[in-house]
C-alpha cells in the first residue's frame, strides 16, 4: 500500500539547507523525535535476545525540505528479513495512529545491526522493495553495540537511482558491462541522509530536571573506556568481508581466464577452418558451409557484480565507522586522563 505524503507550508526558523537532487532525495534532512529514537532502542534491546536483526516500521511526514519522524512500531517477529511483513499487521497499526490523532504516514523501516553490518542482498532487496512502493521511504540502522559504549549510532540510508536500476534486473543480468553503463560503483549505492534528534520543551525541562537529580560524584560512569571488545569485533568482522571480497574476485578472475581460453579455442578452430576452405577451393571443390559459433562454443555467463559490489560497500563503511569510533574513544580516553588527573590533585 503506497501512503502518500503530504507537505504543510509550515515556516522554517533558520534557513533551509539548499536541496541537491543528485539522489533524487525529495528531502534534505530527517528529523526524529526523541520519543521515535527511545522506542527504537527499546525495542532493540529487549529483542536482541529472541531475534538477530529487531526490525519496525517509521511514522511520519514529509514537511518543506525535511522528513519528520515522530513515532514508530515493532514488526511482529520474523525468522529472517526475507520473510514478508504482515500487511493486514502495518495497516491496523496506521489506524490506530490515526485514531489518536498522530502521525500515520508510513515512510520507511528501522533495523538493527551489531558493527554497522547492514550491507546484505537481503537488506537492498527490501529497501528497494519499499522505495518503489513509498517514495520518500528511508530505513534508519541502529547500532546497539557502539550505544552501549556511550556513542549513540543512527544513520538513514536511501538507495540511490542508479543502484535501483540495477536491482531492477535479474540477478543473473547484473553483468561488468551493465554495471558500467550505469556509471555505478560500490561507494554509490548508498545516499546517507544527514539526520537529527529534535526534543520538545517539555523533554528539555525534563532533561534539565535530571542532569539536576544526578548526583555529583556519579558523573565519570559514562565514561566508559572499554572499546577494546567493540573494537576487536570490528576488525574480526572487518577481515571477514575481506576475505569474501577476496572470493568474489577469485571467481571474476576464474570467469576471465575461461572467456580467455574459449577465444583462443574459438581463434584456432577458425584458423583451422580457413586453412581447410584454402585447400578445398584448391582443389575446386565447394567451402565448408558457415556454422553458428554460438552454438559450438557457448558463451559463459559472468558472475554476478552484486556480492562484489555490497561486500566491497560493507568494507568501506566499516572502515569509516572504525575510524570514527577510534576518534570518539580517543576523545572520551583524553577527556578520562584529565579527570584523573584532577582527581589526583586533589
């Protein structure tokens, strides 16, 4: 069921950012409330024990250049991210929303994921299936492994035209030369669309309110410099997204060399083949009748582009989050050095 949304002339207090249209994002930003994050972390902690990957579905609307998201729901339970979401399910859902007088626009899906690792068949396959029925449709991954560090890990990703077009195709037509048409490579299959966290007034003077409550001296047990376990599974998953690039590569180079010894065959059947006419035609007798080479010397079909092409995506982020979790662990290990330092003065 598509939901269209729709969009209120509602001013903007500061000045809005200018729209690139290079995704074909019909948005600049996504907004979320902090009442939409706090059901998403919800969720995912109390179901990371029954399910491996908790998903749920995204409330919202589009507003002006922004996508706001203000509320959320569970999905029910699935065995595997392929299996089909209950329509009937998301539906009542939406109507129940409205009853109360909220917001009931689906506009996209939330998951979880430990180490940032979302990049799967799996994974596009549904992000394309639900931005070709919604169109403003976004999926937010969560990170519950770097929040449990102290760093809060949302990010909202849209696929982009290009990589559309390619799912669009059989699997078995995502050839070199198709990816290359379309000018498309790993690093842009992916649009991250910035994303902030908006509080009411009233959760502000509640925040306040708590920063007062807590005590004084209770303040250093946020800062929690045990990375060392994160980090080490960062890598660990990190080698192992090498190692199947590796394979894919493997088999691309396997294709090649077969393509290249079927040229070679195909060449001297044809160099046999002509020496054969000379001497025919030396002799006054007729050629040989042409044959269809095809059907002597089949085509192999190439390996799939699209493993490659998500594992080598999959490297890049990891590699990107790695670095900006050795930045903010490295920040909150100078930020502990100086509190002990005080402590000791003292």
């Amino acid at each position: 069921m598509r939901a269209a949304l729709k969009t209120f002339p509602i001013k903007m207090a500061h000045r809005a950012p200018r729209r690139t249209h290079e995704f074909n994002c019909p948005y600049d930003y996504v907004q979320m409330d902090g009442l939409a994050v706090m059901k998403i972390i919800k969720h995912c902690y109390e179901e990371r024990s029954n399910i491996d990957t908790p998903r749920g579905g995204l409330l919202g609307l589009v507003i002006e250049n922004r996508l706001e998201i203000t509320n959320t729901f569970a999905f029910p339970v699935a065995k595997s991210i392929e299996e089909p979401i209950d329509e009937e399910y998301t539906t009542n859902m939406m109507l129940h929303m409205k009853k109360i007088n909220q917001d009931y626009l689906h506009v996209g899906w939330y998951q979880s994921c430990d180490l940032g690792s979302f990049v799967t068949t799996e994974f596009v396959l549904a992000q394309q299936g639900y931005q070709d029925s919604i169109e403003e449709s976004i999926v937010v991954v969560y990170d519950p492994q770097k929040t449990e560090k102290g760093f809060l890990s949302l990010k909202a990703y849209r696929l982009t035209p290009q990589a559309l077009k390619l799912l669009a195709e059989n699997e078995n037509n995502i050839t070199p030369e198709f990816v290359k048409s379309l000018h498309l490579s790993y690093d842009k299959m992916f649009h991250e669309v910035p994303l902030v966290i908006r509080n009411s007034p009233l959760a502000n003077a509640l925040c306040c309110q708590l920063v007062e409550m807590k005590p004084a001296d209770k303040g250093t047990q946020f800062l929690d410099l045990g990375t060392t376990s994160v980090m080490e599974n960062h890598l660990k998953f990190l080698l192992e997204k090498v190692d199947e690039l590796h394979q894919e590569s493997y088999k691309m180079n396997k294709w090649q060399m077969q393509v290249s010894k079927q040229q070679q065959e195909k060449a001297k059947y044809l160099h046999q083949k002509n020496l054969e006419n000379a001497a025919r035609q030396a002799k006054g007798e007729p050629s040989m009748p042409e044959e269809d080479l095809n059907k002597i010397y089949r085509p192999i079909p190439p390996p799939s582009r699209l493993p490659t092409m998500l594992a080598s995506g999959q490297i890049e982020m990891s590699s990107n989050q790695i670095n900006s979790f050795c930045s903010q662990a490295l920040a909150k290990l100078f930020i502990g050095e100086a509190l002990q330092e005080t402590k000791i003065e003292q």
